[in-house]
C-alpha cells in the first residue's frame, strides 16, 4: 500500500477566531407570557446582536403602553410580519397573559435586542446546592462524633 497523499497546509482558525463577535449575557424571566416553555424566576442565556430567526425565543422591546414604557420581554419569533417591511412578528406562548404582535403589531429589526440560546437550569443547580450543603453537614456531624 503506498502513503496517503499529504494535504495542504491551511492557516490556522480556532473556532473563537471563525465565530462572529457577539455580547452574551444572563436575562431573567419574568411574568408567566411564556409558560409552559419558562417560567418565573428561570434565566437564559442570551446573545446581543444576533440575527433574529424564526421559531426562535428573542428578547424583544415592546412599544410603549398608555400607561407607560413595557420592558424588554421574552417572545417567540414566528417569522416576518406580515404588510410591515422591516419588522418581525412575535407571540406569546400562553395566550392567557402578555403581550404580543398581536397586541401592538410587527416589532422592528431594532427592538429585537437579544436572541435566547438557551435556558440555564438554575432549579438543578438549587437541588445540586442543597446537596452539597446536606453532605457537607453530614460530614461535618461524623467529625463531631469522633
């Protein structure tokens, strides 16, 4: 069998080189728009200045009320709005509670602040904290008997 030919040496790119520079941050939900898929009190993990994609959940700012500013919420993009160039369309999952394009129409490109990457499992991490407190007690109770 003879040697495998030997390929071209290309420039070296790590992965943090390739990937676009973006902001990432911690957002925390609240209010219950969005239950079942989060909850009060969960965080996520979110990107600034990404791209908004459809099916995605984004952090949105919403026009301003009557009664005053709405802050930044948590949606899901469905796709472009439909008759508003420049805007996306966005909606609620619990169509009990919130707001949505539904609401107040299309929101433009720039009021779509972050896209969400993913949520952060602060109940594992609570149950994990516990734990360990409980096995740290327990140690600490054998040590006293001795």
């Amino acid at each position: 069998m003879g040697a495998l030919p030997r390929l071209p040496r290309l420039p070296r790119l790590t992965w943090l080189t390739a990937l676009p520079r973006r902001r990432v941050g911690v957002a925390v939900v609240r209010g219950r728009s969005m239950e079942p898929t989060l909850h009060e009190g969960d965080r996520l993990l979110v990107s600034y200045g990404s791209p908004p994609r459809a099916g995605r959940l984004a952090l949105v700012r919403l026009p301003d009320a009557a009664a005053g500013r709405r802050p930044v919420a948590v949606k899901r993009i469905t796709g472009r709005a439909p008759d508003e160039p420049g805007c996306w369309w966005v909606e609620r999952d619990n169509p009990r509670e919130g707001v949505d394009s539904w609401l107040v129409g299309g929101i433009p490109d720039a009021d779509v602040v972050a896209l969400v990457l993913t949520r952060i499992p602060t109940r594992a991490l609570h149950r994990l904290h516990r734990l360990h407190r409980w096995t740290l007690a327990a140690v600490a109770g054998r040590l006293r008997r001795r």
